[in-house]
C-alpha cells in the first residue's frame, strides 16, 4: 500500500468517526466540551462592537467599541469610543480578575464578569472565552438521568438540554441550551434564576468561521425579566493579528481613553 492511499484510508476513517459520533446521541459533557473547542479561539483577535441597546420607555441607544481578545490566557479589553458620554470609558479582563474603568475619575473598580456593559443587558462574560464544561454539568431529571433532547429550533435539528451551575460565580445558575446536531454550535440559550425564573433569552444570529474554530459575530439578548429590554451585539471588522502583551493591561486601556 502507497502512502496516498494510506493518508486517504486514513482521513476516511476519520471521517467515518466524526460521522459516527454525529448520529449517535452524544452525552451532554461531550457537547459542552466540544462547544468549549470550537469557540475558544487559537489567535488574538481585534474588532470593533456595536451595541445597541433597546430599553422600555427609552428607546433605541447605540453604542461603539474597539475590543481585543486573547484566550490563551483569558483576556480582552474593550474600550468605548461612542456615544460621547460613554467614550473612553473601559473594561478589563485578566484570567480571573475583571475591571471597569471610568475616564472621569481615571479610576478602575473591579467588578465581576456578570456586570452589564454600557448598561446593556450583555454582560462582561459574553465578551471572552467561556468554559461552558467547568461553568456548567447537566440538571438531571428524578430518575438520576440527563435531559437530553432531539428536537427543532425552526426547521434547524438540535440538541436541547438543561444545565446547572458547577460554579457559585456564574450569573444565572440554571440554563437551557439549543445546539446545532450538526457542527454543535449553540442557537439559544435561556437563563434561569435559583428558583427556576425565567431571566434572559440568547439568540446566537451570526457565527464566523476561524479556521476549525467559531466566533459568534451577532446575538441578541432579550431581557425577559424587565420586559420590552434587549441588545443586539454585533462583531465588525475582525483582524486576526497577534496583539502584544502590553495591550491587556490598565496602562495601556487608560491611555486608550485619553486619546
């Protein structure tokens, strides 16, 4: 046997592998560590934001960003650039540790990650690298088994499931996921309170592909607390180039507000 056939018998089987995994009902751990794969990015990466927030009895606000991330080591930094009185205004992410920056005081607060910005409904943790497998485990059912369901989202095949928090820092410990059976990329996602109230809805609009990775360049987020709220947040003008170390640090995100 040649070595092409070879590397073609063996790129078949692999195929015929994924395929396999594909048809057969995964468990709901493999889905959420397979949705942590996709997403988590190997590159930097660069963009501008634009938010716009949608308020009851408000009306429509937009607001604008430049935004970098890292996630080899969980960073990103965005600062505002628009409407006047939000710009220069900023937020931090180092692994853990998160901060909002005020250019009117040049102070910075730390903060958690299920902090609003801009005063949107999206929160600092929609911005980085979410590790859905250690946030989240599957909300079991009476009889000790998971809740996993084939079903549609339109005319879209998904998984549906329910998920339950591993972790106490976490803005909402219960949560609904769709999923696309085929490339396992979320569609929705509901967000519950303790006592099982329906918080927020995520609606993932747009995805672009890096590679063999995703990242989601449009969603919506409808606050179904405070009824009539919503944000869309959309990704423009990605740039994948290697960023350097100085930029996610508080130096480098007040300098940015005071240009």
């Amino acid at each position: 046997m040649n070595k092409r056939m070879m590397v073609f018998l063996f790129l078949l089987v692999s195929v015929l592998l994924f395929a396999g995994r594909a048809l057969a009902n995964p468990e709901i751990g493999d889905i959420l560590q397979e949705i942590d794969r996709l997403t988590e990015l190997k590159q930097d990466g660069t963009a501008r934001v634009e938010i716009t927030r949608q308020k009851a009895g408000q009306g429509t606000k937009v607001y604008q960003a430049i935004y970098y991330r890292r996630d080899q080591d969980d960073s990103f930094l965005i600062v505002m650039t628009a409407p006047e009185a939000e710009k220069g205004n900023g937020y931090l992410r180092k692994g853990d540790n998160f901060w909002m920056y005020r250019r009117n005081t040049g102070t910075f607060q730390q903060i958690s990650l299920d902090k609003s910005i801009a005063g949107s409904t999206t929160l600092g943790e929609n911005f980085g690298s979410k590790k859905l497998f250690k946030m989240y485990r599957p909300l079991l059912n009476q009889d000790g088994r998971e809740q996993l369901l084939v079903t549609k989202l339109g005319e879209i095949p998904v998984y549906q499931f329910k998920l339950t928090a591993r972790v106490e820092d976490i803005s909402y410990p219960q949560a609904v996921f769709w999923v696309r059976k085929d490339n396992y990329l979320p569609l929705k996602h509901a967000s519950y309170s303790l006592n099982g109230t329906l918080m927020q809805t995520i609606y993932y609009l747009k995805y672009t592909r890096i590679e063999d990775k995703y990242l989601v360049v449009k969603y919506m987020i409808i606050d179904e607390f405070e009824k009539g709220n919503k944000t869309i947040v959309e990704v423009k003008n990605l740039s994948l180039q290697a960023l350097a170390d100085h930029i996610f640090t508080k130096e480098y995100l007040a300098s940015l507000s005071n240009n």
